[in-house]
C-alpha cells in the first residue's frame, strides 16, 4: 500500500489554485495506466481531520466523538493499494507518482486481508 503524507494543511492550501487540473490530470494518467496494468486496486482520498471521527463501543452501542486522536502535523491525505509482483515493483510504482520528486511517499506493506468468502 502506498500513501501520500501531507506534512501540514498549509502544503495543500500553499499549492497554487491554477495548478490543481494539471495535477489532478496526472494522478488521474498514473491511477488509469496502473489500473490498466492490473497493480493499482484502488486510489483513495481522504477527507481533512477535521472530518475525522473516534468511535469506541460503550456498553454495547457505538460511542462517537469528532476528530482524529492524535494532535499531529501530518496526516494521510489519500492511499492506493497495489498488487504487485515484488517489493521492487512497488517501489517503482511508488516512485512513478505525481508529486514523489517533491514529497516522499510511504509504501507500506499488507500484512494480510480477511478471506471474502467467509
């Protein structure tokens, strides 16, 4: 799994307002050329922390609170996940992003998935 990390709200809100089609134009040619290829399962953005909420189960019923739980500077703005034939590919891949001359991307490994057919 691979994720973009934005290191501050202000990175996002620095990016000029002119740029965004151009950038939103080239994670849209690498999501299409590695979901063509069979590696990108999918591309994901999320929403800013402020959006973010806890939910702990108390006395059986969902208990939600608004916000992430940790005051933090960074937070993960989107993720993809891939299947990819080795760790080496997905480095590749991984370095093929948008923006990876700019900012580092994590990549992550899965350590497994639950069965869907259970």
């Amino acid at each position: 799994m691979a994720g973009r990390k934005i290191s501050t709200l202000a990175v996002r809100d620095s990016f000029p307002a002119e740029a965004w089609p151009e950038a939103i134009a080239e994670q849209e040619a690498f999501n299409k050329k590695y979901r063509e290829s069979g590696e990108l399962l999918g591309a994901y953005g999320l929403a800013d922390t402020a959006n973010a909420q806890l939910v702990r189960r108390e006395a059986g019923v969902p208990a939600v609170t608004d916000g992430p739980y940790l005051e933090t500077k960074e937070y993960i703005a989107s993720f993809y996940m891939l299947d990819c034939d080795s760790p080496e590919r997905a480095q590749e891949i991984t370095a093929d992003m948008p923006f990876a001359d700019v900012e580092p991307v994590e990549l992550w490994p899965v350590l497994h998935e639950s069965a869907a057919d259970m």
